[in-house]
C-alpha cells in the first residue's frame, strides 16, 4: 500500500540522486544546529540539504496545521512533535513535502526563505534526535537466537520454550543512548575466563557489535490500559539503525539468572535520522511464519515486516577504508514492532513519547548475514578475514563500526543515515 507522500514520480527542486538516502520520499527528522546559532531545533533531511521546520513555522508554513502555539520543532529533540499522534505527522509530512516539490513555488522561488531554511547537511551540527525515556531490547531473530542458543547449549536446546510464544526483551539503559559518531570506550567489569576459577576484573576481552533497528514511540499509553495489536502502526512514529555494542564476557558471567546488565549498559548507538513509517510503508512485506500460531492479543491481519537491506562495514586502525562483513535485512525477524509494541504494553505497562524499543541482533539465513561477530566468527573459533591479511574475532581497540540501511525504490532509496562508532581503550580504575 502506497500513498501520495511515497510516489515514486515525486521529485524535489532540489537535486537528489536516484540513490541517496534522502529523497523527497523519505524526509528523516532529525535535531540540528545551524552554523549561527547554538540553539537546536528540529528539521528533515532533504538531499544534501537540511529543511529548519521550526523557521519555517515561525514563517506561517504549517498555519493551517494551527501548530504556533504548540512550536514542536523549536524544541532540542523530537519529542513534542511525536507526542501530537499520528495524524498530525501525516500533515506535517504532507505540508512538508509540498514545499519540496518540483512544482511547488512557495519555498522555490523565495530565494530568501530558501536561504533561511534550507542548510547543506555538512555545515550543520546533528544531537541526538530523541529524549530517551525508556529503552528495550527485544530477541526477535529467530536466526541470531537459535545461533547463540546451539552455541551455549547445543542445537537441540536452542531456543528456550517461550521463545516462539512471545517477544522476548529486557529493559536496557536509556542513559547511554549515544548519537552516531561517538566513540565508544571499551568497558571495565567483571568475567570468569576459568570456570574453576574465581572471577576477575579488568577489561572486556569479547567486546561486540549488534546489528539492529529500532523504533520510537509516539504517543504512548496510559498506565494500566495497553495498545492493541490492530492499532499498534499509529502509535510507532519512525525507525532508526541500532548498534547495541556488547561486552560478550562480562554479559556471559553476569546474565544468570536475571540478563544483561553491564555488558550492554555501556552504549547503544543509533543513527541520528529517524525514518518516519509513512515512508517505508511501500516496503512492507510478509516476515518469516510464525509457529506456534501466537496468542490472540499477538495476531494482527496484513503484512507487518519490512524489506530493509542492512550491512556492516568494519575497519580497523591499519585499513584505508571500511570493509563490508555483514549483509542482512529486517524482513529476517521473526517477531514485528507491531507484537513488539502490544506484548510490551499488555500488562499495563505505560509507554510514552521517546521510548526507544530495539530489536535485537538481525541475523539471516546465511553465514555473510549473521548480525554480530559473536556469530560471524562463531564465538571466535571462525575469525573473520579481512583485506591485509587481517582478522578479528571480536573488535579490539581503534576498530570502527558502520551500520548503514536503506529501502531500494523505484527509482528512489529510502536510507537512514549511518550508525558508527569507533572503539577506545578501556580506563579501568
């Protein structure tokens, strides 16, 4: 299903590539700062371009849409706009798009405006685009959790018992939600190398990426009541590339019985666009079968996957450029946002504006497609060949991480941006 804000005939006055990432069908939001001010704001990314909504609403451009009274985009991140519901995005995004077209004079033929408005993408400062209230991580890939199940407890024992009944997640640390680009520093705990042995501290040995999405919540819930899963699409605003970074060792000693805790609180990365779903809603398609039939309250009719190429380039301190060692896709995940989203909220639990749910490593069916090294280099027994006669097992100091993701069109690409990092030595005390 298609709408007016996704035709692929749509073009901009503006000239945008065939395949970059920000064509007029996509218009990411994002919080930035123009090179004469120090106030962020909220704009959209257009070609090489950024468009300031909050100048523009001051100029009367969403009038009609009665938002100067509410300025949700004179506002350091996107919360107030994603708080106003699903049908004002839809608004915003259609009024957007019409001073972007090709046809359209009003922003075109205003050379002052345009000079006002509209600031080359480089010469901007990007922040994170969301206040993070809550954070979740979901294990949505059958793949990724069947691998690292025969890993630890053999094949027959893969998957544990709940495992296909329902999404299963843990409540990570919105505090070190950090924005693409920012290093990563490599973090300090506790492991049990020797398992006669007691345990000791120091760095972590098996530091790791994770190659995932996540979505944001735009209005939530109030506490006590749930979203159902037919009405779960109005309340996810936009999605954005996830690098859940993990410290495999001390994650492996601490876990038991209650999760991760310390190895994954120290950073999760994402990309600072965030693609709004009215634009990947032509990218939808059927995700894998889902057996056992899932519970009542987990069944919605229509496709609730997404047709997302994702890749991970990795390079290390001695390359000239990154290198591609993963390619998978968000149509390999077993469990939706939407059953993401209703199961996360059925008992009550109250989700609001910001809240960033994750889903878990994106594994394929293919070794390439495998979504951390964990699994690429199958817990370190197949390390990962890389150009100079290189390998890595797991990541070690100076090593960069790029997630990149994109939804091929006809004739246009819906992309996200990367999400990177670079990894520093640790500072243990």
């Amino acid at each position: 299903m298609t709408d007016s804000t996704t035709d692929p005939a749509l073009s901009s006055f503006l000239d945008v590539d065939a395949d970059h990432p920000f064509p007029i069908q996509n218009l990411p939001y994002g919080v930035f700062t123009p090179p004469n001010t120090t106030v962020p704001r909220v704009g959209v990314a257009i070609g090489d371009h950024v468009l300031d909504l909050a100048l523009l609403n001051e100029e009367g451009a969403f009038d009609t849409l009665n938002l100067r009274n509410v300025r949700p985009f004179a506002q350091p991140s996107l919360n107030e706009f994603m708080a106003l519901g699903a049908e004002a995005w839809a608004a915003v995004r259609e009024q957007i798009q019409t001073l972007l077209r090709a046809d359209t004079d009003e922003l075109r033929d205003d050379a002052s405006l345009r000079e006002r408005a509209l600031w080359p993408r480089e010469d901007v400062a990007l922040h994170l685009p969301v206040e993070v209230g809550d954070y979740t991580d979901f294990y949505s890939s059958k793949q990724h959790a069947t691998n690292v199940g025969t890993m630890f407890r053999g094949a027959e024992n893969a998957l544990k018992d709940n495992w296909v009944h329902l999404p299963v997640g843990y409540h990570g640390r919105a505090s070190s939600v950090i924005l693409s680009g920012q290093d990563v520093r490599r973090p300090c705990g506790q492991t049990r190398p020797d398992d006669d042995a007691p345990p000791v501290f120091g760095p972590s040995k098996l530091l790791d990426f994770e190659l995932e999405t996540g979505f944001f919540v735009g209005d939530g819930n109030a506490l006590g009541t749930s979203i159902p899963i037919d009405t779960a699409d109005e309340h996810i605003f936009g999605m954005v590339l996830v690098n859940d970074w993990s410290a495999r060792d001390i994650q492996g000693w601490e876990y038991d019985p209650l999760g991760p805790f310390l190895g994954k609180s120290f950073a999760t990365t994402i990309s600072p666009w965030v693609v709004p779903m009215a634009a990947l809603e032509p990218f939808r398609t059927a995700g894998p079968t889902q057996e056992p039939e899932p519970l009542d309250y987990l069944q919605a009719e229509g496709d609730a996957a997404y047709d997302i190429t994702l890749e991970v380039d990795l390079q290390t301190p001695s390359m000239a450029e990154p290198h591609t060692i993963c390619r998978s896709n968000t149509k390999h995940l077993y469990w939706t946002m939407r059953q993401q989203l209703a199961h996360h909220t059925i008992n009550g639990c109250n989700a609001r504006p910001g809240d960033l749910m994750a889903s878990g490593t994106i594994s394929g069916p293919t070794e390439d497609s495998y979504g951390s090294m964990l699994e690429l280099s199958w817990r370190g027994e197949n390390p990962v060949a890389l150009p100079g006669d290189e390998t890595r097992s797991f990541l070690e100091d100076g090593d960069r991480v790029v997630l990149r993701g994109y939804a091929q069109g006809d004739g246009y690409r819906v992309g996200f941006g990367p999400a990177e990092g670079t990894v520093l030595p640790a500072t243990c005390t």
